[in-house]
C-alpha cells in the first residue's frame, strides 16, 4: 500500500453495483499542518470507508483514523502515534454542487477535501498527554501530573490573565 496525498476513490466498481457498498481502504499522508497543534502534527491517516454509489449520488461512510506525534499542549510530554477515530459521513454530487457540497466527475471521487473538513472539524483543539493532564506549573515549570511545587498559583498574575484575555 503506497501512501498517497490524495484520496482519490476509483468508483468503477461503485457503479457496476448500485446501492452496494464498495470497501475503501488506504493509509494518506495529508498536510501535516492541517491541525493547529503548536508542538505536534499529524503523521498520517487511515480510512476505511464504504463507497455506495445511489446514482447518481455517492454516499460514503466510515472511519478516519488519525495519528498524531509530537508534544502535549500543557505538560509537554512526547506523545507518539496518538490515535484518534473520527466516523465519517458524506454525499458526493455528480460534477456540479453549491458551494457547501462535494463533487465527484466521471468515476473518480476526490474525497481529500472532505477528509481534511472532518479533520479539522472533529479533531479536539487541544492535544493532551491523557485527559485531564495537569499540565507544568506556571512559575517553576515543574511538571503537575508527577510532582507537586510550593508555588502559589492560586491568584492568577497579570501575565495570565493577558493570556486569557488573548484566547
Ligand atoms: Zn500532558
Ligand atoms: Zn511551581
């Protein structure tokens, strides 16, 4: 299996069987900035899809699993080969849509856009070691989820607060 940048759907065999669902599989090395996390990027996709062509619509369903490397946003701790499973759902409109839709032409079914919109859509805005990490201590770094510090971080300073104010 070569990893590709584009996820392209051949639909031949959609359309030789209407109303059946076609297995698509494939690993897809998308933009790697495509997620805003600071300190990690995504390392490449997995899908595994459904194709049925309801002509002359095509329906695809299934899953896009992503896997994330990099550092956690709070503690920074290295995070290797996260995954997440995001379902997918999505019709495709033969050559012509408003803008909001996606198209396919011929028996080619570039699903690239609607892989990245889903991405960017239901991937969480944070990426985090595990839920709930405590994160480094503001004042002397110190990592919270295995060490306690003596500082006093009750009262937010003023450096805090101007970086509430920024989000
Ligand atoms: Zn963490
Ligand atoms: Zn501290």
């Amino acid at each position: 299996m070569s990893v590709s940048r584009k996820i392209i759907i051949d639909l031949t065999e959609s359309m030789a069987k209407v109303d059946v669902p076609v297995q698509f599989q494939g690993e897809f090395q998308l933009d790697a900035d495509l997620l805003q996390y600071p300190n990690a990027k995504l390392e490449k996709i997995l899908v595994d899809f459904d194709v049925t062509f309801e002509n002359p619509i095509v329906f695809v369903e299934g899953e896009i699993t992503c896997v994330v490397s990099g550092l956690c946003d709070r503690c920074l701790q290295q995070i290797t080969h996260k995954q997440f499973v995001l379902p997918f759902q999505q019709e495709f409109f033969k050559d012509f849509a408003d803008d909001d839709s996606y198209v396919y032409c011929d028996s080619k079914l570039d699903a690239t856009k609607a892989v990245q919109d889903e991405i960017v859509l239901s991937m969480p805005t944070n990426l985090l070691c595990k839920e709930g990490c405590k994160g480094l201590c503001p004042k002397c770094g110190a990592d919270l989820n295995t060490q306690q510090c003596s500082c006093d971080t009750a009262k937010p300073n003023a450096f805090s607060v101007l970086k509430n104010l920024k989000l």
